[in-house]
C-alpha cells in the first residue's frame, strides 16, 4: 500500500473552505476534477482587484487602467511562460468550452470542406464533441471516434488506420476525465501531422495535475480552464499557434479586437487581442495568474507525486471493496488523479447522497461524456478526484463512507 505523501506538506489552511462543517462533519472534497477549490492567495488577489485596483483595461491612461492593465497582461505571460507558450499565442477565453468552440468556429469555418473528416475520441468530454458535431454539419464533414480499448486505453492501432484518411483535424483530451487516463498526446500529434492533420488537445485534466511543456507536446492548440487550476470560475485559455491564429477570422466581435473601423469594413488587433473581443475576464485573468504562482510555487513534480500517491493508495483500498468496479486503467501511473467506480448494487446518486451526509463531495453522473458512457454500457458512475489539499485521511473518509453504503443499502 502507498506509505502517505510526504512531498508535500500540509495545505488544508490555505483552503478556507476546507475549514466548513456539516453536521458536524469535517469538509472532504473530492471533486476537484470538476471545480477545484479556491486557495487564499487567489481569493485575497479577486479582492485586491476589485477594492484597490478596479478598473478596465488597455482603454486610458490614469493610474487605475495602467495598474489594472499592467496585473492582466502580466498574469498572462507568467501563465504562457508556465507552459512554454507565449503572451501572442495565450488567448484567455470564458472556459475550456468557449476556447475550443473559438476553434471549431473560426478555424473550422475557414478550412473544413464538405466531405472533409474530423477525428475525435470516444472519451472525450462533451465539449470537445459537440462543437465539432455542429460545424462539421454546417460545413458537411464528417466526424469520425478513434476508439477506446476495454482497459481505457486509445486504440491507436485504430488510429493510425483513420489517420490513412487524411482528417484536417484530430481533437483529444490530454487525460480523461471520466477513466483517468493519461494519453500520449506528443505521440498523438506527431502522427497526426505526419498525416497533415492539425491538433488540438483539451488540457483541461491535465494542466493542474502533471507536468507538461507545450513545445514538446507541439500541438496546433491546447485548450484548458481555470476552475480547475486553483483559479475563479469564468476563465479558461487557449494556446495556439500564432501562425494559424493570425489567419483565422474573428470568432466573436466588437470592441478592442478591431484596429480600425470603417463604415463597411474593419481590421483587427495583434494577437490575443484579436479573438478577445469585449471588456474581457480582468479580475479572473489575475486571479489565475495567481493560482499559477500558487501551483509554481508547490512545483508540479510535487503536486504529482502527491497526486499519484494519494491515486495509487485508492486503488489499493478500492480493490478490497466488494463488489466496486473501477473505470479505467488499474495502474496509477497510467492516470491523472481522479477515479471513477461503480458499486455493486448502488445508484451512483444514492452512493453521492448517502456520503454527501457525512460531508464527502464525490461526483455522480454521466461527466459530461455520454459516448464513454454508452461504449462501456453504463449510465452512470461515481468520481473521486484529488487535488493537493488532500491527504490520506480523506481516503479513510471516503472507505468509511462506502462502508455506511453498503449498510443502509444493505449490500
């Protein structure tokens, strides 16, 4: 069994949250994989902004906007610089969702061609389906799965057949959020542009929970989201690369995306600028900008192996569960920091309801990925996530409650 997780130490104080009862029940929050909680640093950061240094951006020159504008764009190039982007190629969008939707709309309407194939993954997230679903409709493409193997693997056998095909595009999550799995995208993009097709990679798992470099990963866009990273709901970022973002058209328009205006035609700001039209996300911009000094600060190598110790110990202890069935890879390495499970007997809801009473936060549904669902005949499942807050007594809480489980249910 995993002997604990000693890289690092212990972060339940700088979680607020973490310090509210139920019942009196002690807070275990185990959802990350959907929001990540909220550390001190980053919440002081939204009311800095917010009581001292209120004001829009790029659009004046008193000392509010220069302070304002000066935190924004420096919260962008410490987060481009985290992931080996830059500030041009570092778009900030409202989430994971409207990043590759931006994608989808500007780059698909520009280039996807009626009879053109588009490839996906049948563990992808809803998000990074259904964006591609409508445009290859309206353009009269065709979109293609790239299957998943019985132990929640990618069939990259069936891959590289579809790869014969020549796709324009291949769409991935990084890691799953519903099997955990870590996907070799390096692997994936090479292949895909080999067939010259480009790449876009939903990081939304990933960037908070491993270490990564977007230039050797060398996708054409990555995509990821900032509740999830530590950081305020409402702000999500897209890389991409600056040669294709400077030739797609806007995807949404009006003001500070424009250079100039005429009466029946326009042109349009450097990048980002160009595809942040509006009075953009500035308190959530600095915020993240903080969650990732945060995260920097821990060091990534740390966060994971914390992460992976506390994943590798649950599917030790879910092992000895009767009748509980994990979805996904039984190896933590092969794995991000969330597992999802079925227990023998119990509604995925009732196993949320009935922990939800000892104040253990599991996730509970479909996660936004009812392909997976339907390709492993599953309605439903339950998700634990960790995030660097937990520990190891958190896992005790949680066996403990599938204890109180399997009694009123009487399994």
């Amino acid at each position: 069994m995993a002997t604990g997780t000693p890289e690092l130490r212990d972060l339940t104080a700088e979680f607020p949250i973490l310090d509210r009862e139920i019942d009196g029940h002690s807070l275990v929050y185990l959802d990350s994989a959907a929001t990540s909680q909220t550390p001190r640093a980053v919440v002081d950061a939204l009311v800095s902004y917010y009581t001292e240094h209120r004001a829009s951006v790029h659009r004046g020159v008193y000392p509010l906007i220069v302070e304002a504008t000066d935190m924004y764009e420096g919260a962008r190039e410490r987060i481009a610089a985290w992931l080996g982007s830059t500030p041009q190629e570092t778009i900030f969008t409202a989430n994971a969702t409207a990043a590759i939707n931006l994608v989808a709309h500007s780059w698909g309407r520009a280039n996807l061609q009626a009879g053109d194939l588009m490839l996906v993954t049948e563990m992808e997230h809803h998000s990074n389906i259904v964006p591609w679903q409508l445009i290859c409709q309206e353009r009269g493409a065709t979109l293609a799965y790239i299957p998943v193997t019985d132990d929640g693997q990618l069939d990259l056998s069936a891959y590289a057949r579809l790869l014969e095909r020549q796709p324009r595009l291949v769409a991935v999550a990084h890691i799953s959020n519903v099997l955990g799995t870590i996907n070799p995208v390096a692997q994936i993009t090479r292949d895909a542009h080999r067939a010259g097709a480009l790449v876009l990679v939903d990081g939304t798992q990933a960037v908070p929970q491993i270490p990564l470099d977007l230039r050797e990963i060398d996708a054409d866009f990555y995509a990821w989201t900032g509740h999830k990273a530590y950081g305020p709901t409402g702000i999500g970022v897209l890389h991409g690369r600056r040669e294709l973002l400077e030739q797609m058209p806007p995807f949404i328009s009006g003001g500070h995306m424009i250079r100039q205006v005429f009466e029946s035609s326009s042109t349009w700001s450097e990048l980002p600028g160009k595809f942040e039209a509006g009075t953009t996300q500035i308190a959530q911009a600095i915020g993240l900008g903080v969650a990732v000094d945060f995260i920097n600060a821990l060091g990534i190598e740390a966060i994971r192996a914390h992460e992976l110790a506390l994943t590798e110990e649950l599917l030790e202890r879910f092992a000895q569960v009767p009748g509980l069935r994990v979805h996904g890879p039984l190896q933590a390495a092969q794995r991000g920091a969330l597992v999802s499970f079925e227990l023998e007997g119990a509604h995925p809801h009732d196993i949320g309801e009935i922990l939800g009473r000892e104040n253990v936060c599991v996730r509970t549904g479909h996660h936004c990925a009812q392909p997976l669902m339907r390709r492993f005949a599953i309605g439903s499942s339950a998700r634990a996530s960790f995030a660097v807050h937990n520990t190891t007594a958190d896992i005790d809480r949680l066996i403990g409650g599938l204890q109180t489980v399997r009694r009123v249910l009487e399994l």
